[in-house]
DNA sequence: TATAATACATCGTTATACAATGTATTATAT
DNA sequence: ATATAATACATTGTATAACGATGTATTATA
C-alpha cells in the first residue's frame, strides 16, 4: 500500500510528462551551458550533474548527441583524458562563442519568465 | 548602413533561433493556458494576444493543432460563437483539469527557474 | 562468475513547431 | 469595379531533439 502511495505521489499524467520533455528541450543546452560554465565534465560525469545540481534527468541518448550538437556549433570544445585505468574520459569545456550565446539565452528565458503568472 | 546595424542588432544566429523554437515548444502550452485563464479567445485572436501579451509570435499551423490537443487531453472545452457577419469563431475556455494542470506547471517552471544563474 | 557501474556511442520512434497550402468571408486600397 | 489584405477556420509535410533500446569495453562488487 505504501508502494502505491508513493508512486502516485510522484507520478505525473500523460500530458505533464509529455511537457517535461518538450520543456527540457529548450531548458537543456542551457543547463548543460551553466554546467559547464563551473566546471568541465566528461559526458557520463554531466548526467550526474544535472541530476544533482538542477533535479533534470536526462539519458545517454540525450546527453552525447547534443553534447556533439553543441561542439558542432562552437559553443563547446573537448579533451580527451586518458585513465591510470579504465575508458578515457572526453572532458568538455565552454568556449567564448558558449559563453557569449550563454548570456543570451539567459537574458531570453528572464525576460520571457516575467511574464509568467 | 542604418539597416545593417538595425538588422544586426535583431539578428540571432542559427543556435539561438533554433533555440527559441525548442523553448517555445515547452513554453507555449504553458501561456496559451495563461491567456485562456486571463479571457477566453477563438484560435486568431489567441495567436495576437500571445504576441502582445508574452512577446511570442505563433503561426496558425501550431496554434490550432496546440487547441485541438489541449482539447483533447481535456485541459481545454471549446464553443462555437455565430458572428452577425463573418466566419463563426470558436472560443476557446479553460477546464478545471486545465487548471490544476496549470498550476502544475507554474510550479514546476518556477523551481526549474530558480536553478539558473 | 554473474551483475552492476562506469564510459563511450548510435539508431529508430515520437512529439511538436512551422512553413506552405487550402477554403471562405469581409474590409480596404487602387 | 477589382485586386489585396485581414479575418477565421484547418491540414499536411518537414525538421528538430528527447528518449528507449542497443552496442562495445573496462572495472568493481556481490
């Protein structure tokens, strides 16, 4: 019983999940700007947190195309890190042009956020 | 050379515009309910008053599926007004799902908001 | 010794904004 | 008078991007 307490609890109908994943398309690149903006991440390294740092939950099916996306753009630039041990690590890092597009959508989404209530 | 600067200073580069359209689709349901809860409108008049009121400019190939789906997932109802002349309008009211569903999101948006800096 | 976690990546499906197009009526400008 | 724009509805095809599924490889844990 307490199961399906706590499922219900956290459960959304079909159209707010369905909003969820559209709203995240445009919440996304910015956050994964912000994100990057305080310290480098690898891909797998950024899932954990956006989960953490902005409560977004994302796959990997999402994260490395538009992590390539963003590259292909210049808004980001990558290193690969080799391990002592294990897979090497592609480390990403905002460039200028990420910072510049960054400010903007940021001064967009505020502007457009006053408008909610 | 007026023009160029004018131009230039309303000019997004392909990122940004592709990233406003990917935000509005998140955004978009969220103030058509806005605008609804505010006064009910027919689909032509919601497309002015988006533009006036959130600075959003929506074509009628998303604003009336965007009703038609509202409608269906019942967050919507819908009434046929006769005019003395003209084309019938179809006003568009707010349910009491459409309204939990509202605040919902509202909410959601908010906390989601608070997270950028 | 199997399973989970870490770490990369791609592919097919689905949802949705948008341009283009269509129909019909009324107002306005030439 | 007549073309054009504005009003008002609607549909169709295309493009974008999240997501689930799947794949490869390494290391840690049960």
């Amino acid at each position: 019983m307490y199961y399906i307490f706590n499922y219900l609890r956290f459960m959304k109908n079909e159209f707010l999940r369905n909003w969820d994943t559209q709203l995240k398309k445009g919440l996304l690149p910015l956050f994964v700007l912000q994100a990057l903006k305080k310290k480098e991440c690898y891909g797998y390294e950024l899932i954990q947190e956006l989960k953490s740092s902005f409560g977004m939950e994302v796959t990997e099916g999402t994260i490395y195309p538009l992590l390539i996306r963003l590259m292909k753009e210049g808004l980001l630039v990558h290193k690969w890190v080799e391990q002592s041990s294990g897979i090497p690590r592609k480390y990403y890092f905002i460039s200028e042009t990420g910072e510049i597009n960054f400010n903007e959508m940021k001064k967009n989404i505020e502007e457009t956020l006053l408008k909610v209530n």
